[in-house]
C-alpha cells in the first residue's frame, strides 16, 4: 500500500515538473560575416595568449600594474559583490518550491486576586440557595485565580508550483546570476585595457620629455654659439633672438606633458585602489613606451560571440527575460496551497507531551484568478516586450563588437602606415638639420635655415614618438574588442572582502 501511494506521488511529482508554461529559452543565432574585412597583418606567434594580451609587451611593470589592479579594484569589487548577491537571489526564488515549516511555543500564566473568571465560577455554585450557598459564592468570586496555558506546535505550509512559475522564476534567477558573471569579466577586459592605455600614455608623455629635453641641450648649444658670433660682429642680434624663442618653446612644452603623466600616474593608483600620489615614486622614473611584437591574434568574428563577456551577459540577460515571461503566464493558472499543523497544549510542562495533548489541523486550498482588470494579461504583454528588448539588445551588442574589431584593425593597420612615413619624415629632418647647421656655421647659409630645419625636426620626432605610442594603444584596443583580459580565476568573486567596521 505504501508503496503504492509513493509510486503515485512519484509520477504525479515528475507529471507536475514537466509543467512549465510559457516559451522554453533557445540560444539565438545571428549571420556573421567568415572573416573581418579591414586588413591587418599576420596572426601573432602562437604563445599569445588573448586572455593575458598585455604579456606580448614583455613590461614587467605592465605585467605588475594590471596584475595588482584585478586583485584589487574597487569596480571589480562591487562587481563581484553583485554576482555573490545575484547568487543568493537564485536560493530565494526557489525557496517557494519547497515547504515553509514554522515552531512555535506558548506559555501563558494569568493570575487575578479577584479574577471575573472565579466570579462566574462562584455564582454558578450558588444557586442552589440559602446563606451558606451564597457564602461559599462570595468566597469563591473573591478568592485568586491562577490560569496556566502551554503549547508547542508546528506548523507547514506549501504552494505546490503546478505550472510551473517557480520554476521559470529559479530560470531566471539563474540567468540573471550568469548575466552579472558576465559583467563582471567584461569589467576585467575593461580595466585591463584601461591600465594598458593609461601606462602607454604615461611611458609617452615621459618620453617626449626626454627628447624634449635632449633638444633642449641641444638648442641652447647653439643659442651660445650664436649668441659668440652675434657679440663677434658675424651676425645680428635677430639670429640671437630668433634661437632664444626656439630655446623657450622648447622648454615651455615640458611642464604640460609632465602634467599629463601625472595624470596618467594618478589614474593608474585609482585603478589599484590606491591613493592618487601612492605610485609617484614607482612611475616617476623614464621608461620605455612597451612595444608589442608583430602580428595579431588569428581570430574570427564567430569567435566573437564566446569570447566577448558583453555579448554573453547580453545573452543571459535574454534567457532571463525569457524565463520571466513564464512567470507571467503562471499567473493565470490555479495555485494550489497547502497547510499542516500539529500542537501540544495544556495547562501543565509535565504533561504537555502527553498524547491527550495532541492536535491536528490539515487545510488545502486552490485560488485560481477570474477577473483582475487585465492585470495579468497586461503584464504577459509587459514581459513579451522585454523579451523583445532584450533579443534587440544582444543583437545591438554583438553588431558594436564587430564594429568595435573593424575599427580597431582599420586604426592599427593605417597607424603602420603612418609610423613608418613619420619614420622616414624624422630621418630626413635630421639630415637636413645637420647641414643646415654646418652650412650656418661656413657662412653659406641664414639662420632662417637652420630655424625651419630645427621646427621640423623637432616636429618629426615628436609625431613619431606619438605615433609609436598610439601603435600600442591600437594594439590594446583590438585585444578589448575581441574580448581579450578575462578568464575565469583572474578574479576572486566567491569571497567577500571584510567590511571595514569589522576590522
């Protein structure tokens, strides 16, 4: 028999499951073109590795700065936070699957020294008659009254999820967990390249310093030979002064760049979540711009939709919208509720256990919703349009990726092209500044000549440098645009950091 009754709620159990309303999710696909189509050179060695793209610069201090940043930052904090919470939001949705079991005890004493309980009780006695009946009456309403109650009960309730709303509401609990997953990898590629953009502007703007001062030098060598011949009768106080501008431009770009490589210091300790002046002392030394070796990595735009974490949250944000919509339609079916108690009560702790003591108390009931003024199906409809919303959203985000990779392959292939024409630009300025010189110093030339070759070399140098500089920031760009600076240890999301007031 008992058996029997087990097997039926098995299949009743399993029947019950398999009822879920509303749209099953399937992953959507979209057409993505076979390749990329801006040109960009050979596929990098095969030892690159795009989840750690910064390693391909060989810049320990690179290497350090991001490793420090995504142990630390403060935005992937608050990310991680949001995928701990999102996980427990999944333990509350399907909580309602199962039952809700409550203890609760009693004990109440009530004491009267003229209790209108005892008063009842007395003239209830009396009414046999006579003084002596009415004595004992008096006696009794006025006498104390003690009144001692005890009680242990449990009780059960449980709404059998029949059509399975529940279950769409875990669903999407679920996704919502992978979606802020997601977002928090795509906070990694995000500060990963930041601080990559951040260190090449610095390692720039430090070593345009240096040249500028190497030019410095170099310039009021020739101030002073100029100023000679001025004082010798050679050549008028116009060539003096014509240099001495020279001189002072020279020096007066110095303080601006030096500002922004403070910058660049300061925003780099706030994307370790540290003090803005905390790695003054660390970055302040000149460094090389890194450089990246040739070639990019061999990739594809299919490879887009696993690689980029944006694209994926956008994904399960879809799945969640989906499940949600099977929330709604729940509502328009009958919730079945289901309610147990048992107690133990009397008037004594001795006895209280006792099985005279003991009572029972089981209840169903259904509710199934006839008229809400179109609530329920207004909201059906609500949730239809977010599912909309959402699908639109993942194909707007895997279009921006292919946009974002086209861009950046454009960027870094035509900056190739302009590095090398600044390159020889910068080789045949400092040919033509050299003579110059030379032939102002034989007498065979103005100092007009030697002012328009020291203006475009010191131009020319100073674009090149710029231009290697934007090499490497292009070449951080493509690696965020195909996703790359995430992977799934990098950051430790399943421990939560200490508040601050408990330390």
């Amino acid at each position: 028999m008992k058996s029997g009754v087990v097997a039926t709620l098995g299949a009743a159990s399993v029947i019950l499951a398999a009822c879920n309303v509303g749209p099953d999710y399937h992953e959507p696909a979209i057409s993505v073109p076979p390749r990329f189509a801006e040109p960009h050179v050979p596929a990098a060695p095969a030892q690159a590795d795009i989840t750690k793209w910064w390693t391909t610069f060989q810049d320990a201090e690179l290497n350090s700065l991001i490793a420090r940043a995504l142990s630390a930052n403060l935005d992937l904090m608050s990310s991680a936070s949001r995928v701990r919470q999102a996980r427990e939001q999944v333990i509350v949705a399907g909580a309602t699957e199962w039952p809700s079991v409550n203890v609760s005890g009693i004990g109440a004493n009530l004491h009267s020294d003229s209790s209108p309980l005892g008063a009842l009780a007395g003239g209830g006695a009396s009414t046999g008659g006579g003084a002596s009946g009415s004595g004992s009456g008096g006696a009794s309403a006025s006498g104390p009254t003690n009144i001692r109650l005890y009680a242990l009960g449990l009780d059960a309730s449980w709404q059998i999820d029949i059509f399975g709303g529940t279950r769409r509401a875990v669903e999407a609990a679920q996704a919502n967990a992978d979606a802020a997953l997601w977002d928090l990898h795509d906070g990694e590629v995000t500060i990963t390249s930041e601080i990559a953009d951040d260190y090449v502007v610095l390692r720039a703007a430090q070593a345009r310093i240096a040249q500028l001062n190497s030019e410095l030098k170099d310039e009021l060598q020739l101030f002073g030979l100029v100023r000679d011949r001025a004082n010798a009768g050679f050549v008028t106080q116009l060539d003096v002064n014509q240099q001495k501008s020279i001189v002072e431009t020279v020096r007066a770009q110095i303080p601006e760049l030096q500002t922004q490589a403070d910058a660049m210091i300061h925003a780099i300790a706030v994307l370790l979540a540290q003090p803005p002046e905390s790695l003054a002392q660390e970055l302040s030394a000149t460094a090389p711009i890194p450089v990246a070796p040739p070639g990019l990595p061999a990739t594809l735009p299919a490879d887009l939709l696993r690689q980029r974490p944006d694209i994926r949250e956008a994904e399960r944000k879809l799945a969640a919208a989906t499940a949600n919509e099977g929330v709604a339609i729940a509502d328009l079916y009958p919730k079945l509720d289901l309610l147990g108690a048992a107690t133990f009560a009397s008037n004594g702790v001795g006895n209280l256990l006792s099985t005279r003591n003991f009572n029972t108390l089981g209840a169903g009931s259904i509710i199934w919703p006839v008229f809400a003024g179109g609530q329920i199906r207004a909201n059906i409809r609500a949730s239809k349009e977010a599912e909309l919303q959402a699908y639109l959203a993942w194909q707007k985000s895997v279009l921006a990726a292919l946009q974002d990779v086209e861009d950046a392959l454009a960027r870094y292939d035509n900056e190739q092209r302009h590095e090398q024409a600044l390159a020889d630009s910068e080789r045949a300025a400092e040919s033509s500044e050299t003579i110059s010189r030379q032939q102002y110093v034989a007498g065979l030339v103005t100092f007009v000549n030697v002012l328009s070759a020291e203006t475009t070399l010191l131009s020319a140098r100073d674009q090149l440098i710029q231009s290697r500089a934007a090499l490497s920031e292009d070449l951080a760009t493509i690696y965020k645009a195909l996703g790359g600076g995430w992977n799934e240890t990098a950051v430790d999301w399943k421990t939560r950091p200490q508040d601050p007031e408990n330390k």
